[in-house]
C-alpha cells in the first residue's frame, strides 16, 4: 500500500470536500492548513493541467469524477476567501470553467464563472474558450461581465452589426481564428461572412486546431449547411488532416451515425 505525506493526505481531503461540496470541511481544513489555499499539487500530469491549485479543481476538466455538486461556486468562494490568489490562478482557474462540459451539463457553469469574476479573475478571452467546446450560455453571460467580444465570438453569438466592426479591423489570423471556430459551432451565416471578407475558404488556424481545416471542422459539426458553404466557396477537398489522417470524408466516414447527409454529400463531388 502506498504511503503519502502529511501535505499529500491534506489535498487529498480538500479534494474529497471539494467533490462532496462539504463547504464545513472545506473551511475547517483550510482554516488549519492555509497553504493548501495557494500551494500547487506535484502531479505526473503535464499538458494545461500541470501542477494544479486547489482552485482549478472546481472546474472538473480535465474530468476526474464526471460531475460537480449543485453547490461548487460555494466551494470555489471557500476558496477564494481562504487567501489571496494570483491574477495567474485566477484567469487560468477561469479558462477551465468556461472550457468545462461538466460544469455546463450539471448547471453550475455560469455561478462558477461568476464566482471568479467577483474574486478578480480576468473575463477578456473566456468567450472564445467557452465557445471551442459549444458553451454559448456561458461565452454570452462572459461578455455581459465585460469581457470585450472578438470578431470569432461575435459572429457565434450572431450579434451581426458587432461583428461588422470588428471585421473593419481584424488582423488576417484573427479572420483565420474566427473562420475555423464558426466552422467548428456550424454557424453557416458565420462562416459565409467571413468568406465575403475574402478569407481563404481552406485556411487554418495557427491558433485553434491547426491540425485541420475549416471543411474538416465544419463536417465534425455536424451541419451539413455549413459544410456546403464552404465547399460552394471552394475548400479543397483533399486536404489530409496532420493528427488523424483523414480528409473531410474520411472524418465525416469515421463519425458514422449522424454524419450520414455529410459523407454521401462529399463523396458525390
């Protein structure tokens, strides 16, 4: 059986309250141990997910247990108020909520969000995050806490008249970044203003997902409209993507059951 220091068994508990939402626990063991409030966990993780705080760990993602208690912004305020955090651990513990598909489907993602923000976390960036993995809810509520919106996140959100400013501006990889996240939600109406900017209908992202093209992305959303878009504005067909190998077809043959209309469409041209 493995041993753990002192320091080892304190996080695991605080991590055991934190899964339970027992906010008593929670706060009698950080009154006892503030440190644990601010120290990072040496872990064997690496990625985005390296040496974690306490804190990040509301935010369920990476996914540890698969769920959050009803109660986790009260968790995450225990937290908070246990000692000062850095701006760093803040915006970071942020981008993981607004990022997390646990916190969406168990309801508390907005809370946590807001929990945050009040604690001084940082919102600039946390609608296009939000927005990667499909959270409109939350990259809405984000820009209603002040964070600015991007010409990707304005164009998702649908506010038109926003996104026609921000076009005025946009550096050619921000016109990218917003072409390939459009793709990526099956946003056709997105994704066919961008192409009326001229954007390059088979550009990628140096910034999100480069692996792929936007016709790729586009497929793996499964709207077939988005999909004709960019193929009726000439987006190759035959790019093979660098992580699996695969060109649109093949990402829409591999996805099998709901991707049907996608591969018979691309396979007739």
């Amino acid at each position: 059986m493995p041993t753990y220091s002192p320091a080892e068994d304190r996080f695991a508990a605080a991590l055991a309250a934190i899964d339970a939402g027992d906010v008593a626990t929670l706060e009698k063991l950080l009154r006892e141990n503030p440190s644990l409030a601010t120290e990072r966990r040496d872990s064997p993780a690496d990625g985005f997910f390296a040496r974690p705080y306490l804190l990040w760990f509301v935010a369920e993602d990476p996914v540890r247990t698969g769920k959050l208690p009803p109660n986790i912004a009260d968790v995450a305020k225990v937290i908070l108020r246990a000692a000062p955090h850095s701006q760093e651990e803040l915006d970071y513990a942020l981008m993981l909520v607004a990022w997390s598909g646990v916190a969406s489907d168990c309801g508390v993602q907005i809370s946590l969000l807001d929990a945050l923000i009040d604690a001084g976390a940082n919102p600039d960036g946390g609608p296009n995050n939000a927005l990667v993995n499909g959270h409109v809810a939350a990259a809405a509520h984000l820009v209603e806490r002040g964070a600015p919106l991007t010409l990707a996140s304005a164009l998702c959100l649908r506010r038109w008249d926003e996104a026609d400013r921000l076009a005025e501006h946009a550096t050619p990889a921000q016109q990218r970044f917003a072409l390939t996240l459009n793709a990526l939600r099956g946003n056709a109406e997105g994704v066919r203003r961008l192409l009326a900017l001229g954007v390059d209908p088979s550009a990628v992202s140096e910034e999100l997902y480069s692996h792929a093209t936007p016709l790729h992305h586009a497929v793996w959303s499964k709207s077939i409209e988005t999909v004709k878009v960019l193929v009726e504005a000439g987006a190759r067909l035959d790019v093979v993507d660098t992580a699996h190998g695969g060109t649109p077809w093949g990402w829409a043959d591999y996805g099998g059951k709901g991707y049907e209309e996608i591969a018979s469409y691309l396979s007739s041209l």
